[in-house]
C-alpha cells in the first residue's frame, strides 16, 4: 500500500507540470494502457478456466463460471447470440469485472454495435462508470466510434460526465465527425460553456478532496 501511495503522489506531481494538451494524451495513454492489459488478463483467466475444467470434468459434471466473466467474455468476441442467450437466462447487462468494465464498456471500444444495441434493450445502464469513472460514452467518443455515439446519445448517455482525470467525452475525441456530432448534441441540449466548466469545476473538487484524504490517510 505505502509503494501505491509513493507513486501515485509522485504521478499527481509529474502530471501537474504538463500542459493540458499533454495531460489529455497521458490520460489516454494510461487508460488505453490500463484496458489493453485487461483485456488480455481476462482473456488469459477465460482460457485458464476453461483448460483445468476440461482436465476435471467427467460425464456427471458440469462446469459453470461466472456471469459477470461468461457475459464479458462472449461480448469480447462480438458473439451477439451467445450474448442474447445469457440476457434471455436473466443474466444482467450491467455485471462488471474487478475494474468496473462492463460489457457495454468493451463494445463501446471495440465498435460491436449490434451488442451496444442489444444490451441497451436489455437495459443495461448507458451511463455506467468503470473504476476509473469512464462512461461508455468516454470510450466510444475516445475511439471516434460516431455511430456508437449517437446510439449512446439517443439512449440518454450524459455528455458531462467527468471521469478520474477531469476529461469530458468530448474532450478525449480527436476524431472530426465524432467530435461534431457531439458538440451538435450539446448544442441541442442547450449546454452553455458556464454549465460545463460547473460540471468540471465539481467532479475537480471532490477529485481534489478524495486525493487530500488519500495523502493524509498514507501520512498516518
């Protein structure tokens, strides 16, 4: 814990130094960082499961895993009527992994939209955050996914919602068309540069208040 807390202080201080231009790119770094090593650690935990079972299964077994890692799973590998059965079973569109990623999170960033559409039917919830607050919308607009986005928008996904490194969707969008769309919805949504900056000026300071606690909290 005292080795997490050093570099998280120590990353808080390198961070402050860098233009805003240059925390949005380490922010996208680190969380394109962070998925990409998800991904592959489920991927991995998917196969080690699935390996020792077939070892240990006789005829009168039955091997199960859990919702959560079945349903994340089928929707990594875009398998829309594997993904159809488990909501069918009762399975929720809204279980989530040790980071908060939900399925819809995956889709979002991988472009599946027939399963961002099945699971929004479903209702799984548009605005959910993943442990470092990003939303869907996040991903989508991040990837310049701009039909995802206008799914997402037409499904009521906030467009202010602020993630862990203060960052709007429509701040971490580099991509022209996705960028557009989402400013015209801003627009549409009568959201005023006043009403963004309280927003952020909010998220920034609950941020600020949970990091002192943080630091105060390691210090004892």
């Amino acid at each position: 814990m005292a080795t997490d807390h050093n570099e998280l202080v120590a990353e808080m201080a390198t961070i402050g130094r860098l233009s805003a231009t240059e925390r949005l790119k380490h922010a996208q770094k680190r969380r394109a960082q962070q998925l990409k090593t998800w991904t592959q650690m489920e991927k991995d935990a998917v196969r080690g499961s699935r390996a020792k079972a077939d070892k240990k299964k006789t005829r009168t077994s039955r091997v199960t895993f859990p919702s959560a890692v079945t349903l994340l799973d089928a929707a990594a590998r875009n398998d829309i009527q594997e993904v159809r059965e488990l909501l069918n079973k009762g399975v929720s569109p809204d279980l989530y992994n040790e980071d908060g990623l939900t399925a819809l999170h995956q889709c979002c960033i991988d472009d599946f939209v027939d399963i961002v559409q099945c699971l929004l039917d479903a209702g799984a919830c548009v605005n959910a955050c993943d442990s470092e607050l990003w939303t869907p919308l996040h991903a989508a607009a991040t990837c310049g996914h701009t039909g995802l986005v206008q799914i997402l928008i037409q499904a009521g996904a906030n467009l202010l919602g602020v993630n862990a490194d203060g960052n709007m969707p429509y701040d971490l969008c580099e991509d022209e068309a996705t960028l557009e769309l989402l400013e015209m919805a801003m627009a549409e949504q009568g959201i005023t540069q006043d009403r963004i900056d309280e927003c952020r000026g909010a998220k920034e300071k609950t941020m600020l208040a949970d990091l002192k606690a943080m630091i105060e909290n390691g210090a004892d």
